[in-house]
C-alpha cells in the first residue's frame, strides 16, 4: 500500500522544488582554460620534439664536420628552432626564388623539404669552385649548372640526417628534385601541421639559415618509436672528423717563417767601428765548438752546432731553448 504524505511534507517538497534542491551545492573555483586548436593538433609532445632537438644537433655536428673539411674553413652550425606550425604559415616565409630539394623517406609515406637560403646555396656554389664564399648579395635563380654542383652538398646532408636517425631506425633519406618555387613544392596540404626544424650555420664570419620542413601527417610510427627508453639513450655525438683546430693546424703547416743562426755577439766601441776597415779581425764571445742559438722569427727557440752538408754551411740542431733560458 503507498504512502500517504502528510500536509506538512507536501509543503516541504513544493520548497525544494521551488529553490531547485534540497541542498545547494557549493561554488566550485573557477579552473584554468587551456585554449586548443582543433585545426592544428600536437602531433608531437614537448618530449618528443626534445628528442627531435638532439637528434638534429648530432646531425650539426657531424654536418659541420664535413663542410670543414671539404671547404677548408672553420664552419659552425646550431639548431635554433624546432616548431609545429602550419605548412600555410611555412609557404609564407620562403623567399622566391628559392633554394628548394624535396626529399623522402623510403618506404614511409613521410615527404619533406631542404630549403637552403639563396644567399647559402651560392656562397656553397663559389666555395666548391675555388672562390672565397662571399657570394653575392642579390637574389637570383640558381642555374642548371649550380644545382649539379649543390647535390654534392646535398646528398651529404641526407647521409648525416640517415646516421643521426638511427637512434629511431634506419630510414633512408632519398632526394627527389630541386624547385626554386614553394608552390611547386607541394608536401601537404595547406591546413596540415609540418615540423620546421631552422639551422644557423657560420661560414667565417657570415651567417645563413637552413631550414628542414617534415609533413607530419605520417609520423605515427615514428612517435610510437621514440619510448622513454630511446629518449634516455640520444647523447651528443662525438666525431672525430675534421675539427676547427685540425683546419687551423693544416693551414700553419704550410706557413713560412724565416730562421736565423746567430753566429757570434761581441762588444765595441763606437770609435772602433768607425775605424772598421776590410781584413780587420772582430774577436766575438763565443767559444769554438760552443752552441748557437737559432732564431725563428726572431725569438730564441734551439741550439746547435754548426758545419758542412754538400758544401754548403748547416747547423745541427742539440736541444730546445727553454724560455727560462
């Protein structure tokens, strides 16, 4: 049998429903809005793009390893940026004409662009003829004959990118054209995220950028592979390659310096030197068979003891002079 409700608690139902609940629940504080674009999602976490960061120094170093030996001059290269942005927002910022190689990864649906800037691509041009790098400072289309000339370049670059991703797997890095017009350079479509890795490298005293673009609407399975545990193992790489102090060391090997034997010192007055004539006689300080000294531009460095070789007069090397000396 139901219940039958008193008077009193009828009222005290009417109540609640007027004031919207038995209790009122109290204000919760107010919690922080994240905002989130829903165009452009991180596709890679911050870890990750930590990774990608040392990943990509490695690949500098061994990079710039090469160009120093190959261009005989101290180069520097660091990696100043590594963003998500738009591949709209990419377009935008690359000059026209342009220094373009897109490039894939074998048997991956990744695709990806190598952008040299001009003012870069013509300085590598001119140093592997034989010029001094300085290039020119006007922007230009890069001829048929300069692109021949920067694959040597490039093709290098795609083998220190294939060595650096080893810590991931073995992806065969492989160049597929040279386009001076972003437009034509199509790796994704224009709403789609990229990851724009940006180099500063410094030739001498002058400094370019370099840019690597990566379409990161296949990088699935290359996020599934960077685990904690590959993360803890990427550690810069040592090379033992040419390095600034090996190029310094070859160009001091070709330097010449002048060597001088000081044969003897001795002590006159000014009187006796003007009265100097041919067949006068000097009695110098030294003791026969006593060491010389050798001078290499002018500073102390051996002492030896002179002679003969071929007829012609030679000075035998005993010892080092010590600068206490």
């Amino acid at each position: 049998m139901a219940e039958v409700l008193s008077q009193s608690e009828i009222d005290q139902l009417l109540n609640n429903m007027k004031t919207g609940g038995e209790e009122p629940e109290e204000a919760t504080p107010d919690k922080e809005i994240i905002p989130f674009d829903f165009r452009l999602p991180n596709r890679i976490s911050k870890n990750q793009l930590r990774t990608i960061r040392n990943i990509h120094e490695n690949f500098a170093e061994g990079f710039s390893s090469f160009l120093m030996a190959r261009l005989q001059t101290i180069i520097n290269i660091n990696v100043i940026s590594v963003d998500q942005i738009y591949y709209s927002e990419y377009v935008l910022s690359v000059s026209n004409p342009a220094c373009l190689f897109t490039f894939e990864l074998a048997n991956t649906d990744i695709k990806g662009i190598l952008e040299l800037s001009p003012e870069l691509a013509l300085s590598f041009v001119d140093r592997l003829l034989g010029g001094n790098g300085l290039g020119t400072k006007t922007s230009k289309m890069i001829t048929p004959i300069e692109q021949k000339v920067l694959y040597v370049i490039v093709q290098k670059i795609m083998q220190d990118l294939r060595k650096a991703w080893q810590i991931i797997g073995d992806y065969d890095f492989q160049v597929e054209r040279f386009e001076p017009d972003i437009d034509f350079a199509q790796i994704t479509s224009q709403s789609e995220s990229v990851l724009l890795i940006s180099f500063e490298l410094f030739i001498g005293e002058q400094s370019y950028l370099m840019n690597l673009c990566f379409a990161t609407f296949a990088f699935d399975t290359i996020l599934s592979k960077m685990s904690s545990q590959s993360l803890s193992t990427i550690r810069p790489a040592k090379y033992e390659g040419t390095t600034a102090r090996n190029i310094l060391l070859k160009h001091l090997t070709k330097t010449h310096m002048n060597i001088t034997v000081e044969f003897g010192k001795a002590v006159v007055s000014m009187k006796e030197i003007m009265e100097l004539e041919k067949g006068d006689i000097l009695l110098l300080q030294n003791r026969v068979g006593e060491e010389m000294k050798v001078l290499i531009e002018d500073k102390e460095a051996f002492a030896g003891t002179t002679g003969t070789v071929n007829g012609k007069k030679a000075i035998k090397i005993s010892r080092r002079i010590e600068k206490k000396e």
